[in-house]
C-alpha cells in the first residue's frame, strides 16, 4: 500500500529524489577537496597564472605533461573545479577557431604559489592524508567520555606532540598558518585604529611573528612582542620594535599595554580560555593607561544574518578545531559567557573581514 500510495503521489516522490539529490550532492562533496588537492599539487593556478591569459586544455595538458589517455580526465577535473567556482571557462580566439579556456578567478588566485596571499600551504597541511585520518574518528570521539581530540584518538598522540615530532608536519603547518596571517595583515589594514595609543603589545602564540611585523612595520613607535614556545622563537631575529620571548601563555604573559590573540582562543575549551584571558589580565594589569585585549576570531552569528557560504565556512571551521584540538568556534552569547565568567564586562565586537571578527575586551 505504501508503494502504490508513493506512485500516484507525485509530492511524496519528488521529495524522495530531491533528498536522493541533496544526499548524493554532499556525500561526494569531498570531491570539493581532493579535486582542490590535485589542483594544488600539480600547480595549475601558478600554469594558468604564468601563461598570462586563459588557457585551453591543449595548452595545460601540454604544461601537465600527462598521458594521451588521461587528457579527458584533466578536463573532467577542470570542469568540475570550475563547476565549484575556481576557474571560469570563457571564450578565446587562437588561430581563427574560438576555443574553450580557463581563467582565474578569485579563489583559485589565491593558490599561485610565490603570490602575496597565497593560501595553497593551508590546502597543503588540511588535505595531508595523516591530517585528514582525524576526521574518520568522530564518531569514536562522540562515544568517548574523555577529553582526547579526534587527533589524538585517531593518531594516539595531541597534534602539538604529533607536529613536534614531525619536523615535515611541523613545517607545513607553520606555512600553513603564515600564509593565514597574510590575509590577517591585509583585514588589518583597514582596522589601524586599535593600535593608536599603544605603546606596546604583545602578539600571544605569534609563531614567526607575521602580524606582529606587519604591525611594527605600519606603527614603528609601537613596541612589539612575539610570545610563543621557546622551540618556536628560539632562532627568530627581532628588530627595533619587534622583540621574540620564549615561554607559556598558561604561566605568564609578558607585560603590555595590549594583548593579541589570533586564532587561539577557538584552540581551547572555555576553562582553559579563562586562565587564557586571566593571563592577558595580569600581563595588562600594572600600566598606568586602561590596556586591552585584541581578539581575531570567528563569532558565529546567531540571528543568522551571515551569507549562507560565510556562515558554512564557520560551521566548518568549528568542526575543524574540535577535531584537531577539542576547541570550538563561539556564538555571539557563548563569548559574552565567557567574557562575563573572566570578569571582562566591557568588550565589542566588529566585522573584520570575511569570516573573522574583531573583538576588543577591556578588562
């Protein structure tokens, strides 16, 4: 009866396949990535980018060098990519015959490697096979009542261990993570005000210090500290401004007028984020002028006016650090409970730039 009921009910069907469709569409979406992946490897952006203009896919597979036979199957891959938005394919004139050729488009200028901005180490370190086995472990990691990371339950060791202890890994993820702070710097330049009147600051796990020498560069009078672990900054060479110390952000904090955190705070569950912030207090608390602590993060957005790719981005970035770290991204009201429970009342959010947001805590 169900079938026959399914048959003349042609509502009920069509739902059936467009569940099938949607199913299907994200089921396959790691497409999305191991696509970006070959893209990436075989440094397409930087063959397109380097031709000077599209490119038809006699010209790429030429660059590729691949095998007669497999020349269909870069134009599957390339007609997929740019299905998903990396590379428009337009109309040129070569040799008075109108071809198909591929273009850049924003995303995939992005990955021209040697490039300001260039994010193709992020791609390099998240799609790294030993990276991606964390992620088949989440369910492991629902059912596990202790508080190891899919990472470590997936690896048997935390990622700040694995990466110690794999000096390939280790410096794939500091690429990785200089490369996003490009973007930071380029945010950044629009938001020169929260550094007026400082007189120092102090950029909190800063790795190798890009921002911090973007922000000594752009306020030469502004004293800067990059404070991370002292394997990270051991052999790193300061300037005139810019200053690199050794040590523990759960210890102590080098004393400043500001405190930086960029992309830490969505590392640590909330307890660890309190002593966190109660460190930044104590490393503010003994000048004279009202400090301050500079958050760059992402706030997910609860009234949900975010544009559905933005608000996507996030989502995923959430589930990110909770399977490298068991961090989390927060809601505009979990940052507010945890600014309330470190005695930070005062504090405003603004809109950096893409999915990040700029947040100013004044203890």
């Amino acid at each position: 009866m169900a079938s026959n009921s399914l048959s003349t009910n042609g509502r009920e069907v069509n739902k059936i396949f467009e569940g099938q469709v949607h199913l299907y569409k994200h089921l396959f979406a790691f497409f999305d990535s191991l696509c970006l992946k070959w893209c990436v490897d075989q440094s397409v952006p930087n063959i397109i980018h380097n031709h000077g203009q599209p490119m038809t896919l006699h010209e790429l597979v030429s660059k590729l060098q691949v095998p007669t036979a497999k020349i269909s199957g870069v134009h599957r891959l390339m007609r997929y990519l740019a299905h998903i938005g990396f590379f428009d394919v337009v109309r040129i004139q070569e040799n008075q015959e109108e071809k198909e050729a591929y273009a850049l488009t924003n995303s995939s200028e992005l990955l021209v490697r040697g490039t300001n901005h260039c994010l193709s180490s992020v791609v390099d370190f998240v799609l790294d096979p030993s990276i991606l086995t964390s992620y088949h472990h989440l369910g492991k990691w629902i059912h596990d009542d202790g508080d190891q990371a899919p990472f470590a339950l997936a690896l048997g060791t935390g990622i700040w261990d694995f990466l110690s202890k794999s000096p390939t890994h280790m410096t794939s993820f500091n690429d990785a993570t200089a490369s996003d702070s490009q973007i930071i710097n380029l945010a950044l330049k629009d938001h020169g005000v929260i550094f007026e009147g400082l007189e120092s600051i102090v950029d909190v796990a800063g790795g190798t210090g890009m921002v911090a020498k973007h922000i000594s560069h752009t306020f030469p009078h502004l004293k800067c500290i990059v404070f991370d672990l002292p394997q990270v900054v051991e052999n790193l060479k300061g300037t005139n401004n810019l200053s690199y110390v050794g040590g523990d952000m759960f210890q102590s904090i080098p004393k400043a007028e500001a405190v930086l955190l960029k992309w830490i705070l969505h590392d640590w569950g909330d307890n660890d984020c309190l002593k966190i912030l109660n460190k930044c207090k104590d490393a503010i608390s003994n000048n004279k002028k009202r400090g301050k602590i500079i958050i760059i993060d992402i706030v997910i957005d609860d009234g949900k006016q975010d544009h559905p790719d933005i608000t996507q981005a996030k989502l995923q970035m959430d589930l990110t650090v909770t399977t490298y770290y068991n961090g989390k991204e927060r809601t505009t009201q979990e940052w507010k409970k945890l600014f309330i429970e470190a005695n930070c009342q005062h504090y405003k959010i603004s809109p950096l730039t893409g999915y990040m947001s700029l947040i100013e805590v004044y203890p």
